[in-house]
C-alpha cells in the first residue's frame, strides 16, 4: 500500500461535466461512477446498500455501506472541500461508534480514510482491504472515545 501522506486534490470551481445519474438493480444512483462500482461489487458477490444512512454530526450520506464486511465507501468523480473535511470526521464515527472502515473510490486511485489522514490505494488494494478486513473490524475499539491520542488504522496485505 501506499504511504499514507497522498491526500485526495482537492478540486475547485464549478464542474465541467455533470455527473450522469442511472438505475442499477432497480437502485437510482447519482453517477454512472457509482453505477460502476455497484456493478463491481456485484460481480465479485459483495452485498451492498446505497445510501442507507446519514452518518455524524455532518449527517453526510455515504454512497455505499457493506454490511458483511462492516465498511463503507464513498464513490467521487470529483473531491471537493466539503469531503476534505467532512470524510475523516465520518471515518472517526464510523470506527469510534461501530468499529467500521471508510473507503474512497474515485476513478483512477482510491483511498483508506482515516480521522487524521488518507491512505493512499491502488484499485485491486481497495478490493483487497475492503475484503479481508483486519481482524478487529467490526469490532468499536476499547479505548475511551475522548482519548486523544493517535490511534493508528491497520490493513492487512
């Protein structure tokens, strides 16, 4: 895996092309993007939900959430400012409250999203990571929530 120093660019100004939204599986999703990694999850038999919930203070709806893997993944054509801040405030409820992972996808790259960092993927990465959670996924962690020391995520190869 890469090192975790890669954040996302994040991208300014107003978007060039807008996303194309589709159905999938009698699901209406927002971009062709997601459409292609429902496919994807699909076909390598990863049960799946769009948008079921609105997570944290932020109430940001993440894309996907894959519950026999106890994780999640938000889908980007575009990384702006408001995921810039919003995604690891997302990824530290996830792990606090549920013991659960954040993953962004986007078109060429992808990324473990932690409260602190990004931690930069390859593509065939993320759908390593995504299906060989570490050992204690799923698991909320047994430290105090209001430790504020650095808690440090592992993905196993």
């Amino acid at each position: 895996m890469s090192s975790g120093k890669n954040k996302p660019h994040v991208q300014r100004g107003k978007r060039r092309i807008p996303s194309l939204p589709g159905e999938y599986h009698s699901v209406e999703m927002r971009s062709q993007l997601e459409i292609h990694f429902a496919q994807e999850l699909t076909r390598r038999d990863i049960t799946w939900r769009y948008e079921p919930e609105r997570i944290g203070p932020g109430h940001y709806l993440v894309d996907f959430y894959l519950p026999d893997l106890k994780c999640w993944v938000e889908v980007k054509g575009r990384f702006d400012s408001r995921e810039s801040l919003l995604l690891p405030n997302v990824a530290l409820n996830l792990k606090r409250d549920r013991g659960e992972r954040l993953f962004l996808y986007m078109k060429d790259r992808a990324y473990l999203v932690g409260p602190r960092h990004y931690q930069e993927l390859t593509h065939d990465e993320l759908w390593d990571a995504i299906q060989n959670p570490p050992p204690d996924a799923g698991q909320p962690p047994d430290d105090d929530p209001g430790d504020n020391r650095r808690r440090v995520w592992r993905t196993r190869r």
